[in-house]
C-alpha cells in the first residue's frame, strides 16, 4: 500500500480537479489542482502519477459527463465510478467546493470507504444509448398524439368508434374538416408531427432489430424473451438499463423484486408503440 497513491477527481465539462491520497490510512491528502477536461491532460496527469511504477488508483462521481475517463482504465491505470447517494458524508459537513470534494473523494477511496457502480463498456453505453433514444421517441409520440386529440376535442371533433390509432381512426382523420382555413392548418401541422415521430420510432426500432445481434448481451435478451409475455424491445430495454444481472441478483430478496417490476413496467411502457 505505500508505494500506492489514491486519486479523487472531481469532473466536469471543461476541468477536473484532482486531489491525491499518500499510500496508507492517515497519510497526506493534497490538492494537485485543476486541469482541463481533455484526453491528453488526463494522460499527462496519470503518467506523472505513475512515475516510479507507483500504483494510481482513480476514483470520481457518476455524473453528466458520462463515462469518458474509461481511457484512465485503457492506460493500466484502477478507476472506480461512484455514486453520489453512496459516498458518506459527515454531518455539519455541507461546504462543498471542487478542491475539497476531490480530496474527500482520494481520502474515502483510500480507506476503502468508496462503494464502486457498475459502469458498461463503450459498446453497450452505444446500444443503451440507441435503446434510450428510442424510449425518448416514444414519449414525443404520445405527446404528439395527445396535442392532435386535445385540438379535435377542443373542436368537439369526436370520433365515433372505440379505439384510436387504427386503420379506421386514421381514415376518419383524413375526413376532418374545419370552416378556417388556419385551423385546418394546426390540424394537418398535428397530424404530420404524429407520423413524423412514428417514423422515428420505427426506423430506431429497426435499428435496434439490426444491431441486436452483434450485441454480446444477446444471449440475456433471448433468456429475457423467454418470460412470458415480454417482447423482443421490452427484453432489450430490462438489459441494457440493468446490464449486470449480478447486481440485481446480489440485492435482498424484496429490493430485487420491486427493481425488476419498476424496469419491467417501464421497458413495457416505452416498448408500445
């Protein structure tokens, strides 16, 4: 442990601050100041820390800027993500600051007191990231659909039959007439916005039906699938936002339970279309 060093980082768009914790508990806590948020200062950074062959081990806090620092892992180098809700805080302790919060950050990772997230590898953040623009698809349809239905009962348009988004609800739409010309235009604007966003739903849907295959994750979504009732997009969307089925397998029976039902309830949401 004394010939390793424990680093706290505190990121964001266009700085990181970095602090360094000295080999065993109890030992110095310095602030190595702020650099800028770029691959070839955060590799200068690791290389000078590393002199000697000096263990570097990396820590900083889960947050917008995403998982950018894997480069600290390709360059040999340990480093954990942590979560904001899991890293202990004094009581009374509320100043925060980048400088302090990145040597809080080196001394916890130090002794061990840092809980590490799971963090996904560059090809499946990519396909979780497809999965989830398809989700974001999905809600832009359902607002979509609901400003063309607010607009027709506004105008007491009704449409007769039991069910919306048929054949036959779209027939009807194409019957819709209205006496000023400018409300005829905001409702062909609407229609238009409802078969826009249908389009993209389906050309990310065929997307995620392409790339599937080539995902290592595949053989989870094909178990998935297997439970009845789940299709093919519900089973992507449980895997690729759980990821590592052992996290969920490692939690107490209830908490395991109540986790899957939320991400079943919402994979089955996004997956209506």
């Amino acid at each position: 442990m004394n010939d390793s060093i424990f680093v706290g980082l505190d990121v964001h768009k266009a700085t990181i601050s970095a602090a360094v914790a000295e080999g065993m508990r109890g030992g110095e806590v310095r602030n190595l100041g702020i650099i800028p948020n770029r691959a070839d200062q955060i590799a200068k950074l690791a290389k000078k820390l590393g002199k000697g062959g000096r263990q570097v081990s990396f820590c900083y806090e889960a947050g917008p800027c995403g998982y950018g620092l894997r480069q600290l892992t390709g360059l040999g180098h340990n480093c954990i993500v942590v979560a904001p809700s899991l890293i202990p805080m004094k009581a009374g302790d509320r100043v925060k600051t980048d400088r302090r919060d990145a040597a809080m950050l080196a001394k916890l990772h130090r002794n061990g007191e840092l809980t590490a997230v799971w963090v996904p590898d560059a090809a499946h953040e990519a396909m979780r990231d497809l999965v989830r623009a398809r989700a974001t698809a999905m809600r832009v349809l359902g607002k979509a659909r609901q400003h063309l239905q607010g607009f027709l009962l506004r105008h007491g348009r009704i449409y007769a039959g039991k069910k919306g988004w048929t054949l036959a609800y779209r027939r009807w739409l194409t019957t819709v007439r209205f006496d000023h010309p400018a409300s005829q235009i905001v409702l062909q604007d609407y229609i238009h916005a409802v078969t826009d966003a249908e389009a993209r739903v389906d050309c990310l849907t065929k997307r995620i039906e392409e790339l599937a295959p080539q995902w290592s994750m595949t053989p989870f979504v094909e178990a998935v699938q297997a439970m009845r009732g789940v299709a093919f997009i519900v089973a992507v969307t449980v895997v690729a936002e759980v990821g590592d089925f052992s996290r969920v397998a490692r939690r107490s029976g209830w908490k395991a339970a109540s986790i899957k039902v939320r991400e079943f309830r919402w994979a089955r949401d996004v997956g209506r279309a």
